[in-house]
C-alpha cells in the first residue's frame, strides 16, 4: 500500500480525501476486450495537448480508426467519467438493482471519486471532459469467415448537464449516456478492478503502462515484454530514448500499482512483478458446477466445438466469479465461434 505524500515531487499525487473508499472498475479492459481485442495500439490520447488529426491503427488485417471532435481526441484523464459510470454500473448489479446506460453523476462525487480537487476549474474541466468524450469516434473492423464487418462508435452517446444558477454558474450534475458498446461490455461482466492508486498516478504514460501490465500480467507472478513493443502498445509518440528513461524512473521509485517493475538493459526488456495486492485470482471451485440445460445452449451457440473444452478455457480465462455462471459460460462460447469460426 503506497501511503500519502503530500511532496509535489513525489511520484504519486496526495490522496486528496482520504476518508473515501473507492469501488474502481477498467473501463480500458471492457472497451478492449472484445471489440478491439486483436489491436495493439490505443485510442486515448496520453498528450495534454488538445489532438485534432485522425488516428488509424492497423494489426494484420484488422484495423482501428479514431476520429476526435474538433476540441481534440477523449483523453486518458477523460476515461476517469467513464471509470467512474462503470464502477455505479457495476455495484448496481451487483446489489440486484436494474441498470441502464444513463448514469447521473453528482459532479462534487465525481471528482473526489477521481482524486481530484473541487475548485471551480475542476468542474469546467469536466465538461471539456464530457465534450471530447461524446465527440471521438471509432471505427473498426471485425473479419468473421469471408465477410468483413464495420462497426462505428462513440464513447458515449450523449450528456446533459445541470448548472446552479447565478454569477458562479457551478456545475450541479450531468447525466451521461453510455454507448451500446460500452454497456453491453458492463453487462457481460468484461470488466476488471483497478487499484485505488490509479488515480493518483501523475502521469499519462504511466496510467497506460499499469492498464497494460493489469490486463496482461494480472494475477500472473510475472509478465515479461520488450520495451519497444511496450512502446507501441501505448500509443505515446515520445521516443524510444525517452520512453527507456520513464521506465527507468518507475524502476527507480517503484510507485507502479499492483506491480513493481524491472528493467534488464541486457535484451531491453521491461518485467513486471505482480505485488500480491490484488484480491486471489478465483480458483476452478469458485465458480458453481454448470446446468446439464447450459451445454445444451453453450453447443448451439459454439457449434461443432467440444463445450467441455471450452470450458476449461472459460474457467482459466475468468478473473472474478460472474453472477450468472450459466449466462457468462454460453456468451463466452458464443464470442469464440463468432470470433474462431468453425473448429
């Protein structure tokens, strides 16, 4: 556990309010996971200069293109609304309660959620927040068999926002509405916790190497990558040099959440450590025996595939327990023959 410091040369931001206890959800891994799970690169800007030009990433045969509104490209310090929306999703289901994709956000809430303080530049930017979020847009392709699927998207879909009335004009709330994308990523439970430190790291770059090391390392003890290929991975135009000397300086203070970070200058790779801070990766008996009536639905959704195989690749790839083991079992098959085609 990293305690405060206030020292504004630490490598972590003070914790801003201390008695607040957070419920935090990735947002990176439920966009990424299934629409863009075959793209290395990202499409949150990592630059605090507003970005205005299209970005188009290619993987093989799959592509990604974004394409940001003239007041600049969704930031990685805007996904702190959509974090936030995911986390009151979340803890919702997970209370039984009825969900949808229209979350109101009490602004004060909202920024002591994100470690942030309450001035009144705070709250306008906010809503610089809520305009390049609803204004980048995505656009990918999907190749299943022979046909090539194109899918577009946005963020969010839409947002109002109330202000008290008067000389100050502060922002009271904002409702938000998520896309189709996001949501269904939060219905199907494609979501992972992030340490409550991740909002208090300071630098861009260093929030989306720990979003790489949580989804690629994540319960494993180690998790081994080229600094290059980390390089492009997240998306930052510094170069290589300069990349070489911030994740020296990680090394050095090893400040990183849930992972600690070596460098081996012999191969230039960067090795990730798991802390132990994460709660247990659920173990095969923590998830319920599934319904005789589940393999029934899991074939018909995964043809031709064996669904006890699939399975086990199920269980393995799992990281909490879902609430509907049945209903997560037959999604899951059902993404993998969309996605693996017939066996």
């Amino acid at each position: 556990m990293v305690t405060e410091n206030t020292n504004a040369l630490a490598p972590l931001l003070p914790v801003r309010h201390p008695q607040h206890d957070l419920f935090i959800c990735d947002v990176a891994d439920a966009v990424l996971k299934d629409v863009m799970q075959h793209m290395e690169h990202p499409f949150y800007s990592l630059s605090k200069k507003p970005e205005t030009t299209v970005k188009r990433y290619s993987n093989g045969d799959n592509w990604l293109e974004v394409t940001p509104s003239v007041k600049g490209l969704a930031t990685i310090y805007d996904k702190d609304i959509l974090i936030y929306c995911i986390s009151q999703i979340m803890a919702k289901l997970n209370r039984g309660e009825q969900v949808s994709p229209r979350v109101r956000i009490n602004s004060r809430e909202l920024l002591i959620f994100t470690n942030r303080g309450t001035s009144g530049r705070e709250y306008q930017s906010l809503l610089d927040a809520l305009d390049r979020l609803e204004g980048t847009r995505i656009r990918t392709n999907i190749v299943s068999g022979d046909e090539e699927q194109v899918d577009g998207f946005g963020l969010i879909d839409a947002s109002a926002i109330r202000r008290k009335h008067g000389l100050d004009g502060r922002l009271l709330w904002c409702e938000v509405k998520l896309s189709d994308w996001v949501f269904n990523a939060i219905r199907n439970e494609e979501v992972l916790t992030l340490h409550r430190d991740y909002f208090r790291l300071r630098k861009p770059i260093e929030r989306r190497v720990y979003e790489i090391a949580r989804k690629h390392c994540g319960q494993k003890r180690t998790w081994k990558i080229s600094l290059p290929k980390l390089l492009l991975k997240t998306g930052s135009q510094s170069p290589e040099k300069r990349f070489r000397q911030m994740i020296k300086q990680l090394v050095q203070h090893d400040h990183l959440p849930d992972y600690s970070v070596l460098f081996e200058e012999d191969g230039d790779m960067v090795v990730f450590s798991n802390r132990g801070t994460m709660a247990p990766a659920p173990l095969s008996g923590d998830v319920p025996p599934l319904k005789s009536e589940t393999y029934e639905r899991a074939r018909e959704a995964a043809p031709g595939w064996d669904v006890h195989c699939l399975e086990s690749e199920w269980r393995d790839w799992i990281v909490e327990p879902p609430r509907d083991a049945d209903a997560a079992f037959v999604g899951f098959c059902r993404k993998w023959a969309e996605k693996q085609g017939e066996p």
